[in-house]
C-alpha cells in the first residue's frame, strides 16, 4: 500500500491515475451512447433496456444490486479522477515559474486550462443529468418507471437542450484532449502512434458528442415522441 502512495504522490503517478481512471468513463460514456441509441426503436425497447439494468444479474442478485455497486464504482472512480486533476493542477500552480519553450507553454497552458474548467463544467453537468434523467427532481413530467416517457418528455424545453449542447461541447473538448494526453502519459508517442492518435482522439470525441446531441434534436423537432 505504501509503495502505492509513494507512486501515486509522483506528478507521473498521478497523471497515470488520470488516464486509467479516464479511460473507465470513456469506456462508460460509449457503452451509455450506445444504450441511448435503443430510444430510437421505441418506448418498449427503451423501457425493456431500462428494466434490464435494473435486473442485470437476476436471479442471483435482486433488484438493482448491480445498478448500486456500479454507481458505488462509478463514483469512487470519478472521485479519484478529480482529486488526481486537482492536485496535479496544484503542483503545476507551484511549478509556475519554469521555463518553457513560449509557444509549447501557450498550448500546454490552453489545454490544461481547458481540461480543469471543462471537467468542472461536466461534473455540475453529472450532477443536473442524474437530478434531470434518474430521480427526475428537475423534471417537470418524470414518471417513475418510464424512461422512454423521461426521455422524450425531457427535451422539450430549449434551456435544458442548450444545457445539454454546452455539456457535450465540454465533453468533447475533455475527451479530446484527455485521449491524447492519455497516451502521452502513457508514453504512446512513437512516430508511428503519433500518426494516428490525433485521428482516434477526434473520432471517438466527434462520434459521442454526435450520436449524444442527436437525443436533444431528434425530441426537440419532433422525430422522436
Ligand atoms: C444527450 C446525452 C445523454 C442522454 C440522452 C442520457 C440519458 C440518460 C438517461 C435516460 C439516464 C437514466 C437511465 C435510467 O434511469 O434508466 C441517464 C443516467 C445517467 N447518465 Fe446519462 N445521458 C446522456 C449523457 C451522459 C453523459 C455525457 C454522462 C457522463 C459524463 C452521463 C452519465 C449518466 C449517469 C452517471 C447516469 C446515472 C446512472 C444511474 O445511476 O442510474 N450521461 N442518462
């Protein structure tokens, strides 16, 4: 354990955290992406996956164990996640005096700037979206039970939908720069790597925040009631 710590307390061991910690909610944010994608088959596939997540297990664990240990999961690593950024961004505060190059400085400085009030953005956003979607305290017409109801009775205001194209905005602009970061940290830097990091960076922020928007339009205009 102690051997743990000390390599955590490293700036390295940190920004590793970050990446492994990272990579479990990008993994978590695709498999979300693709489960919302069963709302354009209709309320009974919708409702049916819903349910489904509730029951993950039967009969061998009861209703929504494994929806509770994965929440538990969930937060633990998305503690974990903001208490490494948080320190990380703490030791470069201090660290603020070193030289570097002026130009490598300016976009070091842009993106780490951009990852810490983006992940803020995205956390107030977690926030809204389970107060929004899951318990439906800010849901004007939430029937518990009926996510396909939630869901498409959920976007009909244009302040949530701008709520929700300015997270995904965040949220790509956060995965973007974490994936490649991610790879740096893990020292995939290679020439070869080098060429295809920025494309898969962009392809999977491109596609969530994509797919994740076209929930808000496809109810806002009407194709999905
Ligand atoms: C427009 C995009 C999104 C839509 C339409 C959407 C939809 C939903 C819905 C319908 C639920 C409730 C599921 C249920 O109770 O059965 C939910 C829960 C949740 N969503 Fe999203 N989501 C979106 C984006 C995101 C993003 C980007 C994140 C993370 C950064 C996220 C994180 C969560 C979490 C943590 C829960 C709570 C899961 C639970 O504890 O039950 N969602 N979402």
């Amino acid at each position: 354990m102690r051997r743990v710590y000390s390599l955590y307390s490293t700036s390295v061991g940190k920004k590793y955290t970050m990446a492994v910690s990272g990579a479990i909610f990008v993994v978590f944010v695709i498999v979300h992406m693709f489960g919302n994608l069963k709302v354009y088959l209709g309320p009974e596939a919708f409702n049916h996956y819903a349910e489904g997540l509730r029951e993950f297990g039967a009969p061998f664990l009861g209703h929504e164990w494994f929806l509770w240990v994965f929440r538990v999961g969930l937060l633990a690593f998305l503690l974990i996640h903001t208490v490494a950024a948080w320190q990380t961004s703490r030791q470069s505060w201090a660290a603020r005096g070193q030289k570097y190059k002026k130009q490598e400085k300016l976009v070091f400085h842009y993106a780490s700037r951009t990852m810490r009030w983006g992940g803020v953005a995205l956390l107030l956003f977690v926030v809204y979206h389970i107060l929004h979607l899951t318990t439906g305290t800010l849901h004007p017409d939430f029937i518990p039970g009926d996510a396909y109801h939630n869901f498409v009775t959920g976007f009909r205001s244009l302040p949530v939908v701008a709520v929700y194209f300015a997270a995904m905005i965040a949220l790509g602009l956060h995965l973007y720069h974490g994936t490649w970061s991610a790879f740096q940290t893990m020292g995939l830097d290679g020439p070869r790597i080098k060429r295809w990091r920025e494309p898969v960076a962009i392809g999977v922020a491109l596609l969530v925040v994509l797919v994740n928007l076209s929930f808000p339009v496809a109810v806002y205009t009407g194709i999905l009631q």
